[in-house]
C-alpha cells in the first residue's frame, strides 16, 4: 500500500490548520466574534487551556503527552501500510493532522487557538474538525466496511 497520498493529507491538514490558525490571530481579537453564516457559525477567537471543549483546564502538560501518544501510534499504523481500505487509511491521516496541529499549539503557546464558533455548542478548528471527520470515517469502517469478509466466519463464542 502506498502510505504517501495519507502522509500527504495528514501534512495538509496540518498546513491548513496553521494558515487558518495564523489568519485568525492576524485578522482576530481575543473573544472577537464576527459572523460567517449569520450568526449561527460566527468566526470567534478563543484560547483553549484545556481538552477538548476545554474541559479540564490546566493539565497542558497531560494533553501534550495525550497528544503526542496518539500521533506517534497513529503515525505508526500509516507508516505500517497493513491496511488497504481508503476510508480507514483516510480517517488515520485526519486523525493524525488533526492531533499535530493542536499540539503544535499546545508546544507553542500552551494553549490551542480556536475561533469556528457553532454558537450556543462550541469553538474549534480546523484541527479539531479533521481529528472528528476522521474518526467518523475509521467507525464508518469499521462497522460498515472492513479489510474482509465477516459474513463467512463463524459468531465468536465464550
């Protein structure tokens, strides 16, 4: 399987992220809100300390190392190229351009900046965005497709 076209998507996430990172930072204030569609998803700058939704503010050092675990294990099954499935190989470099681009943050500021504001819900980025449509396309695989065919097995019994 050749792992470049994921590593690639994993490196574009990442570059997105940061120019849509540095845009923010250039053209918001800190709590500035501006809409975008209306006011139901407004540009918002926020500096998040904690995980996501910032839960749990002030463990910066425990999302750095959450952080760097899951991208070195996810850049481990890429780099592994065990898997053929697109979609799955797809979601893993989501997944692992979303984790880069908030520890990148989180590196080097101590904080990850978000400002996509669905109001009422929550702010994130564009990092934030890829680490979700990635999961959801590796559970999409996982309970919809599948490297092979399970109809010939047997149930698996205690």
């Amino acid at each position: 399987m050749n792992r470049l076209p994921y590593l690639t998507l994993a490196g574009f996430a990442v570059g997105l992220d940061r120019l849509l990172k540095w845009w923010a930072v250039a053209n918001l204030s800190l709590a500035e809100s501006r809409p975008l569609i209306g006011e139901t998803i407004r540009l918002t700058r926020v500096h998040n300390y904690g995980g996501a939704l910032g839960f749990f503010p002030g463990n910066g050092t425990l999302f750095v190392v959450v952080s760097s675990i899951v991208a070195l294990i996810v850049l481990f099954f890429i780099a592994r190229g065990r898997y053929h499935s697109r979609l799955l190989n797809m979601g893993l470099a989501l997944v692992l351009g979303g984790a880069v681009g908030n520890l990148i943050d989180r590196l080097l500021y101590g904080y990850v900046l978000d400002f996509l504001e669905v109001r009422g819900l929550f702010v994130n980025n564009l990092a934030d965005v890829c680490v979700t449509v990635g999961v959801g396309l590796i559970v999409i695989h996982t309970f919809f497709g599948g490297d092979e065919d399970r109809s010939s097995r047997s149930a698996d019994c205690l």
